[in-house]
C-alpha cells in the first residue's frame, strides 16, 4: 500500500497531545494545502484563524466538556464561516476540515476535530475570536504532537463495507 493510501486509511482522532508546538514551517505547509481545498463554486467561504496561545486554547476547549483535551495541543485552527451560510458551507468545510488532518498527518502531526454543537457554544466561541457579526465557528482541527501515535487513540472501529455498500440498487451485494 503506497504512504498515500497509509495515511488516508490511518487518519484518526487525537485527543492527548504533548504540549509542543507545531513548527511554523509545518503550518505554512498545511495552510497551503487548506487553501487549495475545492468548494462549491469555487466560493472559497472560509477564514481560518490559526490559535496557538495556551489560554486561549484552553478557553475554546472548556467550552464544552467534550473538548478540554484541546488545552495541550499544538494550536488549532478554527474554521470560520459565512451567516447566513450559503449552500454546500457544511461540505465545504467538512472537506477543508478532512483536508488540514491528512497534510497534518502526512508531516508526522496528530489531529482532532472539536465542534460546538449549540448556539451558545458557538456564541462563546464568537466572542474569544472577536469575530465579526458575519462570520462564525462551528469547528476547529486540533494539531499537535500525540502521546499515543495517530491511528491508536481512538476507541472506535468502522461498519465493515458488506454493510454501508451496495451494487447497482440498494441492498444488492457484490456478486
Ligand atoms: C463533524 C465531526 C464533529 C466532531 N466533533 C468532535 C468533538 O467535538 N470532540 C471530539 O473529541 N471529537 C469530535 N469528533 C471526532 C469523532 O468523535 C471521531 O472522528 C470518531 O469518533 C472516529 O474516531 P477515530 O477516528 O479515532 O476512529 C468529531 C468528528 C466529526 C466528523
């Protein structure tokens, strides 16, 4: 199996990292890859805010207890918005989100998804980013440096393939 295919297929979740920075020049490498992120349209809708400050860092993970792993982190990059959202945001940003976890990965840096998931969540978020009235944050990618190499971490398998494909019509397996 080609390094390619190794890391899409070993991508997962990181939540315990090490605390250290990420190196500018890893940073740069994965912004440039996120800028080139396809979008409907074209439109290009997103602002990312890179937030390397413990702190803050800290701040935007306490928003929500799922996410207090954020604080140890190298930094994150939250993933701004339009609002009103125009068609195809969510994918768009799901696609830029996916996209920042691969470069990451593929230069040896572990990575997470945090997501606020109501509106009161997102207006803390709002106010720790001074963010305009027009823009809004409903996910960032978390980088660091994992305690537990990418790939481990995570408690959770995959459905296998006999159960989330069919052939031709819904339901039909392969022949
Ligand atoms: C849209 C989305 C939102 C997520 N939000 C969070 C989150 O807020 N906090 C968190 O710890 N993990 C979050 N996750 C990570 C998922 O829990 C993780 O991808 C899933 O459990 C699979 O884990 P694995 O990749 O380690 O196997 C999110 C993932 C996605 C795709």
């Amino acid at each position: 199996m080609s390094d390619t295919l190794k890391t899409l297929k070993s991508l997962r979740q990181s939540r315990q990292f090490d605390g250290r920075p990420i190196p500018t020049e890893d940073l740069q490498t994965i912004l440039e890859v996120a800028r080139w992120t396809g979008s409907a349209r074209n439109r290009q809708p997103w602002h990312l805010i890179v937030v390397q400050d413990k702190q803050l860092l800290a701040e935007l993970g306490a928003i929500r207890d799922l996410n207090i792993w954020m604080s140890n982190a190298g930094c994150a990059i939250a993933i701004a918005m339009p609002v009103p959202a125009p068609l195809g945001a969510d994918y768009d940003e799901g696609r830029l989100s996916e996209r920042v976890m691969l470069a990451a990965s593929a230069l040896g840096i572990s990575s997470g998804t945090a997501w606020f998931v109501d509106d009161e969540q997102v207006e803390k978020a709002r106010t720790l980013l001074n963010l305009p009235e027009d823009l809004s944050v409903t996910s960032l990618v978390v980088l660091g440096y994992a305690e537990i190499a990418s790939g481990f971490v995570g408690h959770g398998g995959r459905k296998p393939l006999t159960e989330i494909v069919s052939y031709e019509v819904f339901g039909q397996p392969d022949a």
